[in-house]
C-alpha cells in the first residue's frame, strides 16, 4: 500500500500508540479526587503544556489556554458560533467547518482569494474599514486541498490595525512546517492530533481567556467551563506525544514528484506552485481524466490519493478552493491531490509517476483515436 494522503489523515506513531494503551489500562477521569483522578488531570495538564509548546506558547505566560475538543470541526464551530451576533469574515478556501457558516448565517462574509489561493489584503482592508464591533476574521495557515499558504502575519496586522480578532485554522501545519502562534499574532487557533501522528478525536482550541468563549457543550464545566464532558485521556495523551515528536518536513518528495510530472505532461496544472505551499501537498491536474478515474484507478493500483474535497460519502465534488481560485470547471474535475508523509519514500514517487503516465497515456492515445 502506498499512503499519499497524509492530509486526510495521519498514520498513527508508534510511540503515540504505546503511551495511549498504558493509559487505557487505568481508570482515569481527571475530574475525580482520587489518586487516579489527580494522575489523569497531571497527564492531560502535561500535554496541554507539550502542545501549546510545540505551538511556540507558554500558556499562561502568553495569555492563551487550550481548550481541549473532539475534532478541529468542532473547535472551529464553537470559535466561530461566538461571533454569529457580530460580524464574521472568512476566507472563500476555508475548510467546511467554517465554509457552512456562509449558508445558514448572512453576517458571514467571504474574502476572496487570487488564481494562486492567496486572500487579498487589499480587499481586507477595505471590509475591515467599514467598522464593525465584534468583528472575527477567520483565514486558515495552509490549505488542505493545495497547500497553500496565507500570509497570516500580514493578516494580523491589517485586523488588529482595525481592531477586529484573527482566527486561523492550523491543522495543516503542525508536522509539516514550524509554528509559533506568538509570531504570527494570531488571537484564536484551532488544531487538530490526527493530522500528525496524534490519534483521531482529539483537537484543541487556542484561545485569550480575555475574549470570554462560550461553551456549546455545557454541563460540568470541564477544560475550564469551554467544553463540558469527561476528557478522552488516552486520546489527549496521544495528541501531547504527537505535538512533542513533530518535526516540519522537507520538500525533496513533492518536488520530484512535480518535476516528474510535468516532465512527462507539460500541460499538467500544479496549483499554487508559484507561491508558498506545505512542503508534503501537490494538487495536479491530469488532462482528460476525470478525478473520479484517477482515484479508481490509483487506488487499483494500491495507492491512497485524494480528490479535493470528499464529502461524508465518499463522493468527490467539485473544489471549493479551485473554484475560489477561478480554475475552470473542467479543469478541477481532474485535480488530484498527492499529500507525503513521515512514512513516504521515493519509491512511492516512482509508483505514483510510474500510473500517472500510464493514465495520462491512455487518455492521449482514445483521445487519438
Ligand atoms: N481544517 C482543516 C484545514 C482540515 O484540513 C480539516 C480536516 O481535514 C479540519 C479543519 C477538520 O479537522 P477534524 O478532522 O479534526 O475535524
């Protein structure tokens, strides 16, 4: 099996594996008085801090907590469901868990983005003079489907000079490029463990205390009232093992695997290679073969890719993003993403050039005939 679809998911690390088992063998609920109590609230308090670190923050030093989630779906929705009284603006290539706003809420506003995927700052500007009082400002760091990547520090600049909060989305950093959250002048940040060796289930919303977050999920006011319900300790233990082995990737894969393919197709699109992009992501357009095709057949073949964005059924519809990106219909309906990870090798490179062409060919050749 070839796995090249790292931004789905990741596969689990073994070290993450061992010291989630060794907490399952313990009853643990850190809500408890009791010894096994105290030990489950050191352990998560211990990863809180491992990955507000691996995030370049000293919590409480820094003014931020990090609240603990089920997904970065969630930690987006509750962020996002605080400002629906205020004036919410987001970018048009957010994942759907800040995307769907748009269709239920008419305070949302979308900020559009160039052919490369980069929002435009100077039609920032021009929204944010208008002033409005909450104002969020949600533009993810690195785009899932792309790899694309915003100039977050320019865009805490332009929001906090009008006096509005900056929300990033940064499940696609960790694990493939370094973050320091202080750096980037980011007021919110959602994360998510699964997208770099940490287990599924378990995110994290970062967040200033000093902005009053309201919880969706009540009851016994567990992770300092954000979001009540028993902690998945084994999960969040996971998630800290996760932040404390990540490590940004270099580029070497992706690029021969770019340079292979347009070799063979000079015509093949590879989106957003002009600008900044994670150094795992390609998403390349094939000529004449659908994405749905180059799946099948991929996964014939035994490799894992991706088309742009899957719904719950599987099925691939057409890309948000590419749209956003002003890509001709026909052309994102034969986009595939190829996304590498700690467990990537060349040889997945060959095999994956090695079907490309085979595809490629065969479309050329009926198209020929
Ligand atoms: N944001 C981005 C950019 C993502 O890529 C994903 C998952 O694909 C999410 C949010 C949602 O993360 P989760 O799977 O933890 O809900």
């Amino acid at each position: 099996m070839i796995y090249c679809d790292y931004n789905a998911t990741s596969p689990i690390l073994p070290k993450v594996k061992d010291a989630m088992l060794e907490a399952m063998r313990l009853p643990l609920n850190p809500s408890s008085v009791h010894s096994y109590g105290r030990h489950a609230k050191t352990l998560i308090e211990d990863a809180r801090i491992s990955i507000a670190s691996s995030l370049g923050l000293n919590l409480r030093k820094d003014g931020y907590e990090l609240g603990f989630t089920s997904s970065a779906t969630e930690a987006n929705n509750l962020l996002i469901s605080n400002f629906l009284k205020g004036r919410i603006i987001i970018s048009a290539v957010e994942h759907p868990s800040i995307m769907k706003y748009k269709e239920y809420y008419n305070n949302v506003e979308i900020l559009s983005v160039d052919s490369n995927g980069i929002v435009d700052l100077e039609y920032l500007e021009k929204l944010l003079s208008d002033p409005v009082s909450p104002t969020l400002v949600s533009v993810m760091l690195a785009n899932n489907e792309t790899g694309v990547i915003q100039p977050v520090r320019d865009i805490a600049r332009i929001v906090h000079k009008y006096g509005a909060l900056f929300h990033s989305d940064l499940v696609q950093g960790p694990g493939k490029i370094e973050l320091d959250i202080l750096d980037m002048g980011i007021d919110f940040a959602s994360i998510s463990a699964h997208k770099f060796g940490g287990p599924l289930g378990a995110a994290a919303l970062i967040y200033k205390p000093a902005y009053h977050i309201k919880p969706q999920i009540i009851g016994g006011g567990q992770e300092r009232g954000l979001r009540s319900g028993t902690q998945n300790v084994p999960a969040i233990i996971g998630f800290g093992v996760a932040a404390k082995s990540c490590r940004s990737q270099d580029s070497k894969l992706r690029d021969e695997l770019d340079r292979r393919i347009v070799e063979i197709c000079p015509e093949a699109i590879i989106f957003g290679k002009d600008v900044g992009r994670l150094p795992n992501t390609s998403m390349i357009y094939m000529p004449n073969v659908s994405t749905n095709i180059q799946l099948i057949q991929f996964d014939r073949h035994d490799i894992c890719v991706s088309g742009g964005s899957a719904c719950s059924s599987g099925v691939v519809k057409l890309s948000h993003v590419l749209t956003a990106m002003n890509i001709e219909e026909d052309i994102a309906n034969c986009a595939v993403r190829y996304s590498f990870g700690s467990e990537s090798l060349s040889d997945d490179v060959e095999k994956i050039v090695e079907i490309w062409r085979r595809l490629y060919g065969e479309a050329r050749s009926s198209e020929s005939r």
